[in-house]
C-alpha cells in the first residue's frame, strides 16, 4: 500500500529525533550534577558520537570496514590547529606552514567546518582509488591509507610537529557544543541512509551482485557515502584536538581505530541507533572502569583494578558481543516511531527494509 | 657491483621474514576466510616470552637462556600453543559468522594480547640480546653481510620448502588445501575441519614465533609494539599476492622486502623519513592494476 509506505518513509525521521533526545538527556543530566569530571567525560562521549556516527555513513551503509578513518580523523585535527592557532605559536612550533596558513587566525567554528571540507577531499581522492577494490581488500588499503596519514604526520616535522605535541589549542568544545555537532552528524547520517543513495548502497551491502543486476553503480554510491563520512570524521578529529587541547600523531592510529570499531559492532553495525547506543554504553563502561583502575573504596577495603585492564575488558567485551549477539545490541534494528501505535519501541522489522 | 650484491642480501632477508609472516596469515585465510590482525600480537607475546616477565627496565632471559637447539623447537612450540589457544577460546565459537565479523573479533583479541603484555612488561622497548654474535659481519660475493641475514634467508627457503613439501605430500596438507579450495565440500567429502584449522593454526603460529626469533636477533629489542607494524606489511603481501594464495604470499613478502630497501637506498634524503607512505601508496597503486593480486587462487572467485 503506497499509504503506508509513505508513512513508513515519514517515521524514519523519528530516529534521529529519538537519538537526539536521549544524548540531549544525557547532557542535562550531567549538566546539572555540576561535577566538572562528568563534564568532561560527556563532551569526550558526544565528542565519539560524532565520530563513530561519521565513521557508521560509511561503513554501516557500505558494509566495507574502515581502518582508515583515524587518518581523516588526523587531517581534520591539524586542518583545526593550523588554522585557529596563534601566529606566533605557530612561528615558533610549525616555522614550515606557508605563509598564508602561519598567519591565518580563524574563528574556531569556520575551522572546524573548513577540517570538515579538508577531510572529505581527501576521502574522494583516497576513496577514488580504494573503493574500487572490493570488501577485504578495500578494508586492507584504509589500513595502508591510516598508515600513510600516520607516517606522514609524524615525520612532517616543520608541519605538523611531528612526535612533539602541538599545543595550546583553544578548548573550547564542552558538552553543548559537542552535543550540537553530534546531532549535526545523526541527522545527516539519518537523511544520507534514507536516501536514494543510501537505500541503494545498502542493497549492495546485503547482496553485491543482485544490487548490481538491478543497475546500482557500487564504486559511486560507496565514494559518496565515504565523502560525507569524511566530512564528520574530519569534524570529530577538530572537535577532538580542541576538547583536549593538544595533538599528537599518535592520538590518530589504532588505538582510536580500535575503540571506535569497538563501539560501532558493540552496538551494532547495520544502524544508526547501533552506533550511538555503542559509544553510550562504551563510554559509560571505560569511565567506570577508569575509575575502578584509580580505586575506590567500599567501607574498609580499597579495591583498584591492574592499569591495563581497561583495554583487555573492553576487547573482552567486544569479543563476546560478536560471539553471542553478531548483529550487536541493537540488532541492526533503529529507535523509531511506530506506525499504527505510535509509542517508542524497538523497531522489531529488519534494517533492509526500513 | 658491491652495493647491489649489498642491496640484495638486504632486500632478500628483509623480505623472508615479510615472507614468512605472510604465510602465517596467507595460512589461515586460506582455510577459513579469517584475516587474522591478532598475528602480528602472536609475534609480540614469542618475543616476549623469551624474557621473565616483570615491569623492570632490563630484561632477564626467561626461554632465551636455553641453548639453540633446545630454544628453537621450544619458541615454536610457545608460538603455536599460543596460536591454537586463540582459536579454541575466540575463533571456534566463530564459525558461522562473516568474514568482517571475524575480522573485526581478531583485531580486538590482538588488542587483547597487546595490552596484557603492556601490563605484564611495561611500556618501554627493552634490550635483550639473544645470539648477538649472528650480527658479526662476514663477506660474501665482495658484500659485508650479517651472519643472521644469510640465516634468515637459509631459514626461509627452508620454511618455504617445507611447507610446500607438507601440503603437497602429507594427508593432512591435502586436506588444507582442499579446505581451502572450497570448505563446505571438503568437510562433505570426509575432511576433518577441526584437525585441518587446528592444524593451520599451530603452523601459523610456529611460523609468527620464527619471524619472533629472527625479530629479536636482528634488533635486539623487545617491543610491545613490534608485532604492528610487521603485522601491517604482512597483510599487504597477502593481499598484493592474492588472499590466500601461498604462492602469492611469499612472492608478494619478498617484493615489498625489495622495494622497501630500494626505497631506503634511492630515496632523496630528505624523503626517507617518509619512505613508509611511499611504500604503502605503491601497494594501493599495485592493487588498482591487479585488484585480485599477483596469484588468484581459484576460490577467490564469487559465486553467484
């Protein structure tokens, strides 16, 4: 019935509203704690948010798993530094920036989108040429792609200070600008998914060469997709230079890789609401654990985890997600509006026909 | 004539060992599909256990003060244990799942082996010196070589023979390569899946505990972070050499060995730092001309 499709369409939309909503929640709830810590750890969170979602564009829609979005996650932090920070430090920490750069002095919002912009380019000149791979291999090249951004950013000495830090990034990114960006990239994430482009890039998700029979162009949906992912990834890296203030190479290779795959299949890869419910859950699960790791006391027994455990249960628990529950928390299912009862629910229909 | 015969030895021994750790992954894939990222950590823990372990700065020898005969065998043993361990605990339950799931639950099992070992040893590279007199230079064809280089190269045709000699005459090598061609039939046809991926596994895992040994001979350091970046090359050459292909593998390990010590001898100088991103910039070129690699083994073909 073409009425309920229509409907079904309309309903989509309630998805990122519901997610929105919950991270809304999330921040007013810790902002009225007033605890600085939880503060920071709520910006940290929508600061994943906005990456993983970015990274989700790409790799829920394609299917394909990225190893390289650390490395467009690297060119939108720099892209940030190099254009909000002051001259003078510039001079003196990065003497080899063209002249225009050395002496650029943005506003940081215009930064972000210009690393943003950087990012993307070059997603559709990197993803020109890797995503005419197919599946393993092409996941195989974004990891030589990771590992080139890598080397090149800590070898750039004059550039990018290579392994010595760049500090003194303005940090401006608390919870409510975080929560801006990450809303940003849910509801871009929502419009690409529902699109023309997005509906048929996931057809070759779940069936390569039927989507292909059909007249689906892989190579051009795919390198779409990546762009926009790129685009967020991009912004996620400035919003991560300028939540911490300080940028290191070694900040954008596989541990951040790892942590965010980790988030993106704990939740679950095939939708949207799998990969904020996975940075939600992680998040909260590596906050509880970090402090476990500083140790807490409970009446006269101090309790501390070894340092290092963090990492192993967090890989545990990945491990045993696949294992147990392969389509991740949420089961490939979204948070939306039902049509008929209109109340909040699992969506129990599966992910290839909404 | 001395600097080529120079280039050579390097290029030849530095890509046996990219050689030998591809076959490991090239191995595995080949029987269940399983790009296996956990392998470079299989390498790590080998180097590792040659040390007791403990958080101090220097290093004491653990397995390393045994003498070779004995350490040899003993390493690979480690090596493969550690391996079939792998498999049992994470990838059996695993079986049924897509490649990309396991991809993904062996790159967090490598980050899983990782940090214990940065728990149990510490975070700082240490200094072990396991054989340091196969470092003593001797002069072959005009060319001051490393004694080790010209082991290793020995070592890897050996491995190389080996291995071909294993799968091509031993019952349980006809049953890889049947599983490799295609799983399902062969398990219909009477083979034992669980010997033939055990079996891979253990072979796989000796072989990470060779690269291991040669590793800690060559740089003398222990390293929680060595297994990454071999690990990364070794993908490369499985891919370049056409995933699964054990052929391809071995060629593929001794053409980016190459390349990467040509890069090093003709590179600008003030290139070379970066010489890494021009190496992995060739090999995305080199899989947009041959996007199936070198070698295509038949079972890479889509069905439809």
């Amino acid at each position: 019935m073409p009425g309920k499709h229509m409907q079904n369409r309309l309903l989509a939309h309630s998805t990122p509203l519901i997610l929105a909503l919950i991270l809304l929640a999330f921040v007013a709830g810790v902002a009225l704690t007033g605890d600085r810590a939880l503060a920071r750890m709520a910006a940290e969170t929508l600061v994943r948010v906005t990456l993983v979602v970015g990274l989700w564009i790409f790799v829920g829609n394609s299917g394909v798993i990225s190893f390289g979005h650390a490395g467009y996650m690297a060119i939108g932090a720099y892209c940030s530094a190099w254009l909000t920070l002051k001259p003078q430090a510039k001079a003196l920490f990065l003497p080899d920036l063209p002249v225009w750069l050395a002496n650029a002095e943005w506003h940081v919002f215009p930064a972000a989108i210009a690393s943003g912009f950087l990012a993307a380019f070059v997603a559709l000149i990197s993803g020109a040429a890797i995503l005419r791979l197919s599946g393993i291999a092409a996941s195989i090249a974004t990891f030589a792609f990771l590992a080139i951004v890598y080397t090149v950013y800590s070898n750039w000495e004059g550039v990018t200070g290579a392994t010595s830090s760049v500090v003194g990034l303005t940090r401006y990114v608390g919870p409510w600008v975080a929560l801006a960006w990450a809303v940003a990239a849910i509801v871009a994430a929502n419009l690409y998914a529902n699109s023309a482009s997005g509906l048929a890039l996931r057809a070759t998700r779940e069936d390569e060469v039927a989507a292909r029979a059909s007249g689906i162009d892989q190579y051009r949906h795919r390198l779409l997709s990546l762009v926009i992912s790129g685009f967020f990834t991009g912004v996620a890296g400035a919003l991560f230079g300028h939540s911490l203030g300080v940028l290191n190479p070694d900040s954008f290779y596989l541990g951040i890789t790892f942590i965010a795959l980790a988030m993106l299949v704990v939740g679950g890869i095939g939708s949207l609401s799998g990969a904020v419910t996975g940075v939600l859950v992680l998040s909260l699960l590596i906050e509880a654990l970090v402090r476990l790791e500083q140790g807490i006391t409970i009446g006269e027994a101090a309790l501390a985890l070894p340092s290092g455990a963090q990492e192993i249960l967090i890989g545990i628990v990945m491990i045993l997600v696949l294992i147990l529950r392969p389509a991740g928390l949420t089961g490939g299912a979204e948070f939306r509006l039902r049509a008929r009862t209109p109340r909040l629910s699992f969506d129990q229909e599966q992910t290839t026909t909404n | 004539m001395n600097t080529a015969a120079q280039l050579f030895f390097d290029a030849a021994s530095l890509g046996g060992i990219y050689a030998m750790a591809a076959l490991g992954i090239a191995l595995i894939f080949g029987v269940m599909n399983l790009v296996n990222f956990a392998h470079g950590q299989y390498i790590a823990f080998c180097v590792f256990a040659l040390i007791v372990p403990s958080t101090d700065a220097v290093a004491v020898m653990f397995l390393g003060r045994a003498p070779a005969f004995l350490l040899i065998p003993l390493l690979l043993a480690v090596g493969a244990a550690a391996a079939v361990a792998s498999e049992y605990a994470v990838f059996r339950h695993l079986r049924k799942a897509t490649p990309v799931a396991m991809m993904i639950s062996s790159f967090a099992l490598g980050f899983v082996i990782q940090n214990a070992l940065l728990a149990t040893y510490g975070g700082r590279p240490k200094a072990i010196s396991l054989w340091p007199e196969l470092n003593t230079p001797v002069t072959v064809m005009g060319a001051s070589v490393p004694l080790l280089q010209l082991i290793v190269i020995l070592a890897t045709l050996t491995v190389v023979a080996g291995l071909a000699l294993l799968l091509k005459k031993t019952r349980i090598g006809l049953e890889m390569r049947a599983a490799a061609e295609n799983f399902t039939m062969a398990r219909l046809l009477g083979v034992r899946a669980n010997v033939v991926i055990t079996g891979a596994f253990a072979l796989s895992g000796a072989l990470a505990a060779a690269v291991a040994l040669i590793m800690a001979t060559q740089t003398g350091v222990a390293d929680v972070r060595m297994g990454g970046q071999i690990m990364l090359v070794a993908f490369i050459a499985t891919v370049i050499g056409g995933l699964g292909s054990l052929p391809g593998a071995v060629a593929a390990g001794f053409l980016i060995g190459a390349v990467s010590v040509l890069l090093q001898a003709y590179l600008p100088l003030d290139a070379r730092p970066f010489r890494d991103a021009f190496l992995y910039t060739l090999v995305i070129v080199s899989l947009l001309v041959r996007p199936q690699g070198l070698f295509v083994p038949s079972s890479a073909k889509p069905r439809v």
